[in-house]
C-alpha cells in the first residue's frame, strides 16, 4: 500500500499531463491555483511516512493526507467545471468530455475522498479508544484503503470498457479533446526518471552509512542496477517519435500508458526494497538471515521482475506483436520463410533470464548476493537488447564482422599447421648418401 500511497502523486501527475496536453492556460489566475494544488500535493507527500506510524491513533499523518488529497481533488473539479462553461475552442468536444470526467471520474473521486477524511477525522478525535492495534486491518486503516482504492478507480477509469466503447461508437470529434502525443512522451519519459532518481536517492540519502562491506555492495550494485535500467527504458523508446506507441490505435495507447503505470510503481518499490537492505545492514552490521529479510528479498524479486517484464512488453507495444514475431523469420533468396537463428536463440535466452529473476530467490537467499543478482539479469538482458539490434538492423556489419572473424579462424588453423608441419621437417633426422 505504501508504493501506491507514493505513486498516487504520479496519479496527479498524470491529471496535469493530460490537462496540459490538451488546454492551454496562460493567465495568472490559472498559475495561482497551479501552486496551490502544488501545495497540497507537497503536503500528501511530506504525510506519507513510515508504516508503523500509521499504526499509532494519535499521529495526525492520515488525517493531514486526506484533507491535502480532498483539496486537491475539489481543485481538479473546478478547473473540468470551469472548462464545461468558459472553455474556448470546439465548444462540443471541450463540454462532452469535461462532462464525462465530472461525472465519472472527478464527483465520484471527491466523494471517496470526503468519505477517507471523514474516516480519518473520526479516528483521529476518538484515536484514545483504540489501544489495541494487532489486528491485520481495523477502522483505523479505512482512508488510507480508500484512497488506494481510489487509485486504482483512476487506472479501470482510464482503461474501461465504457471508455473505449464511447470512443469506438461515437463521432470522436464529437466526444473526445486530442492530446499533443509529443507532449505526453515527454512528459513520461520526465517521470520515469524521476522514479529513478528515486531509486538512487533510496540508495544514497538514508542518512547513516557504516563500514560494512555488505552495505558497500548493495550501494555499488543498486546504483549499477538503476543505470542500467535507465540504459533499458532508453533503448525501449523508439528514436522515431512517429514509430511511438502513443501514436498508434488505441489499444497500443491504452497498453502504453498501463504499462508506464506499472514500471514507475515497481521503481518505488525498487527503490523500498534497496533501502530495506541497507537498514538491515546498518542496525544490524551483519546479515543473518531472517523472516524479515525474507520478506524484503521476496519484494526485491517481484518488483524487478515487473520492471524487466514490463520493459520487454513496452518494446512489443512500439513494435506490434505481428512485426515482433516476424523477427524470428527470415526470408531466404527463393521466397521461403524460416527461422532466424540469431533472434530466435535470443528470444529463449530472454525467456531462461526472466525465469532465473521470477526465481531468484530460490537461489539466493542473503541480501548483499541477490542484489548483484539482480544487476546481472538486468545487463544479461540489456546485452540481449543489443545483439538482437545488431541481427535485425545491422545484418550486413554483422555478416562482416562473422565473416572476418571466420577467416581469422581459418588463418589461424593454417598458421598452425604450417607451424606444426615446419617444425616436424626440422626434427626429422637428415637422410645421409
């Protein structure tokens, strides 16, 4: 639940993008109320703290949290009624879709929200009542449920049936305001290495440090981890901005944006569990292992694998599934399609690499070990990127290259026979007349 608590701002995030991609604002009115919401956003973030402390009634952190949300809602609200009444330009597709988000997304979202700080208010003035927090899950943990909830209404709103079907029945014209595509690939790509700046941040800003040698590694490899990740996320955009997905029809949109979705918040969770590593380390100066480890190691593998997943899947949505399984073929000179070794045998390598992350921790069970495990999957995979590169776009640099490499071969086997033969003549006794 923290990871999406943390994630809702990305949900904010995401608001404004699409706001942004579509209207244009320019007076000082609409910027005042973009600090404002600003504020409120910074004061959720600066409330979403350690788990245990939402376990005591008398700390004010959910209570402040689901006013701030609250606010920020109402003020998304009044900007979708402001564009219902003054909104300038095609005046039918502006109020249609101001009128779709009201009702479906913005009034129900502020409702769920009251409703969470309306939880929290009362658990906050009868916080003396509750002495006992054993349990699972209590009142206690209602708003900050609901809002969760709310965040994932936000990712089935964007996606639904009924969203898709307006679209596909209806004139769109009629119904739905573009977006600048450009603008938002930008913008995703700016919040993806946000998320991880933030990995490095876990890595980095905890605040202590000591002289283990474990903590040394987990810091060393966590940061060679994200760079190469970075290395992955770049390689998965095309450099063709037309080639990209948010340019292509609706379902590579929809399973684009999705996917974004799920890497960010795996990259908050990433960066969690490296910094449950090194406070391991550092409380305890030694790495025995543990239930409480076990869980973290658990966590580290299954947001790794959604992050390496998940880039293999955006790769498919600018590509297409069709173009994609047409690498593994090859047309021969006689009009006949077989196989592409080359793809083909780096196809199955990615796939044995995504089973060794899913099971990563059936192999390795100490912390300072599975974290330069993880680096090294995400490499073999980067490596894997590059080859397949090479075999597609640079088929006549690689035949080439195999070609020189073949003929260096074959010089070096001759070398050595001659070598062989020559000494061979010299050892033999001479034949005396």
């Amino acid at each position: 639940m923290h990871c999406i608590l943390q994630h809702q701002k990305g949900a904010c995030w995401d608001n404004e993008t699409f706001y942004q991609s579509r209207y244009l604002t320019i007076d000082y009115c609409h910027r005042i109320t973009e600090v404002l919401r600003y504020i409120f956003v910074a004061f959720a973030i600066f409330n979403i703290t350690e788990f245990q402390n939402y376990y005591d009634p008398l700390n004010a952190n959910i209570l402040i949290y689901t006013l701030s949300m609250t606010l920020e809602q109402m003020m998304q609200l009044a900007l979708r009624v402001e564009l219902y009444f003054k909104g300038l330009g095609d005046d039918v597709p502006i109020k249609n879709h101001s009128l779709h988000e009201i009702k479906f997304r913005k009034l129900p979202f502020l409702a769920m929200y009251i409703a969470a700080f309306v939880v929290a208010a009362i658990s906050y003035s009868r916080a003396n009542e509750f002495t006992d927090r054993g349990k699972v899950w209590d009142f206690n943990d209602l708003p900050m449920t609901i809002t969760a909830v709310i965040y994932l209404l936000e990712l089935l709103y964007e996606f639904s049936w009924y969203q898709l079907g307006q679209i596909q029945t209806k004139d769109v014209r009629t119904y739905f305001v573009p977006v600048i595509v450009d603008y938002l690939i930008k913008r995703y790509g700016e919040f993806t290495l946000l998320l991880l700046g933030e990995c490095i941040l876990s890595l980095l800003g905890i605040g202590e440090t000591t002289t283990s040698k474990y903590y040394y590694m987990i810091v060393i490899f966590g940061i060679v981890t994200v760079i190469w990740l970075l290395f992955l996320i770049f390689e998965s955009e095309p450099s063709d901005a037309q080639a990209h997905a948010l340019w292509g029809n609706r379902w590579n949109t929809v399973c684009y944006i999705l996917l974004i979705q799920i890497i960010t918040i795996s990259l908050i969770g990433l960066g969690a569990s490296f910094k449950i590593f090194l406070h391991t380390v550092i409380d305890e100066n030694t790495l025995p292992y543990d239930d409480g480890r076990d869980i973290g190691i658990k966590f580290f593998v299954v947001v790794l694998s959604l992050v390496v997943v998940s880039l293999e899947l955006l790769n498919l949505c600018h590509v297409g599934i069709k173009r994609a399984v047409g690498h593994l073929f090859q047309t021969t000179e006689g009009g006949k399609r077989k196989l592409y070794w080359p793809v083909f045998v780096v196809a199955l390598i990615k796939v044995g690499i995504f089973l060794f992350c899913f099971t990563l921790n059936q192999w390795i069970h100490e912390a300072e070990h599975i974290v330069p495990a993880g680096c090294a999957v995400v490499v073999a995979l980067s490596i894997t990127r590059v080859v397949v590169y090479f075999s597609l776009h640079q088929q006549a640099l690689l035949k080439r290259t195999m070609e020189i490499v073949r003929q260096s071969v074959d010089s070096a086997k001759t070398a050595v026979f001659r070598a062989a033969t020559l000494r061979q003549e010299v050892e033999r006794p001479c034949n005396r007349v």
